[in-house]
C-alpha cells in the first residue's frame, strides 16, 4: 500500500482556525491538483473530525477524471474511508452517500444501536482496537480489500497517529499566503508530538501554484 498525505496550511502552518471551521487556503490550481490525486487513488481518508466538521463528500469533481476511471474498468470515484473509533459519523453525512464504497473503521467500543444506524449496502466496517483505531490492522484490512493507492485529506490528529505509526510514504503540502494564527489553531500533524525519533522527509520537489507553493515530501525509512 502506497500512503499519501495531502493537505493545504496556511504560512503559518494551520489548518484552520481555532474554531475549527473550513477555510479556504488554496485556489483553483490546487483544487484542480487534489482532484487529480484523488482520481489516482483507490481510497482516500479522513478522520472523524474532519466529517464533523465539513461534511465532506471526497468525491470527484471532474467529468473527464470520472471518466478516465470508467474507461481504466475502475468505480467512478474512489472509495471513502472515515477513521471514527466511536462511529460518530452522522447517518446523513454526505461521506455515506452512494456515490462510492465508504468504510468506517471503528473500535469494539463502537456502539452497536450507531453501528446499526450506518449500515447500508455500500458501507464497509473495518473493526480495529479496543479504544481507539489501530491503524496498522486497519489499514492491512483495506489492503486485503484491494486499496492499494491511499490519499489522506486530514485532520491533523490523524496524519499525527499516521506518522506514528509509518505509515506515510508521501507528503504533499500547499502552503497558502494566509495567516491564521492561534495555539488551540489545528496544524499539520497535531496528538501529542514527537520528542525523539522525528520523521525524516526528503524533498521531492516545489512548484508555485496560485498564490502559494506545493511543496511534497518523501519519508525516509
């Protein structure tokens, strides 16, 4: 499995406010950018958070990039994955629409009456971990499903556990011409940090794109 990360931050390195709400870093050069890497992809993730607080759809937004898949014998949009230990996923998300395969992975302390709520024909549960997600089997268990491409749009707490783990091979990063500021402000990478053993990057290239600049990593190891 081939993991991406991919998020836009602002130059002071914030996702969003500290009220958590969507704001827009990047412009249409990236926005055209995310969609292409979501069409390359099997699957793309987000944790619970980011459903809760943007009720994204993380479906495709070009015809021709639809289309393209259809043509290579691949599902129109990649499939969903929302990492949500308690399954707290709202049953009208728009992330459990029909428009692709969703999986949530969830713990064993995810309540059965929600789990039951959440249930439909093209929604998979993935059961990891007592307390919370653990990813390595998690994400074996997509692999096992045939997800081998994986483009993870956040949050912050996730990429954090992710990193932890080892489990991003790629960083992708638009970096906007916006200052948010804050300390409760989420960024990058938030849990609880590294204090030994940071994750080493190596760049892999620069591009100026509307009014920022991507800058992508590689993880060393």
């Amino acid at each position: 499995m081939h993991i991406v990360v991919n998020a836009a931050m602002s130059a002071d390195g914030k996702l969003s406010s500290r009220r958590r709400e969507q704001i827009r870093i990047s412009g249409p050069e990236d926005f055209a950018r995310v969609d292409r890497l979501r069409a390359e992809s099997d699957a793309v993730v987000v944790g619970v958070g980011t459903v809760l607080a943007d009720d994204p759809h993380l479906t495709l937004d070009d015809p021709a990039l639809i289309e393209r898949r259809r043509e290579a014998g691949r599902p129109p949009h990649p499939a969903r994955v929302v990492v949500d230990s308690s399954a707290r996923t709202p049953p009208d998300a728009r992330i459990l629409d029909e428009a692709a395969t969703t999986y949530l992975l969830v713990t064993e302390r995810a309540d059965l009456e929600r789990r039951a709520a959440l249930a439909a024909d093209h929604v998979e549960f993935v059961t990891a971990g007592e307390e919370r997600v653990d990813l390595l089997p998690a994400f074996v268990a997509l692999a096992d499903a045939g997800i081998e491409t994986v483009m993870v749009e956040g949050g912050g707490e996730l990429i954090f556990s992710l990193l932890e783990c080892g489990l991003v091979d790629e960083l992708s990063v638009f970096v906007g011409p916006t200052l948010i500021g804050g300390r409760d402000a989420p960024t990058l990478a938030d849990g609880d940090g590294f204090v030994t053993d940071f994750p080493d990057l190596e760049l892999a290239g620069v591009e100026r794109l509307d009014e920022g600049v991507l800058l992508r990593w590689t993880l060393e190891g």
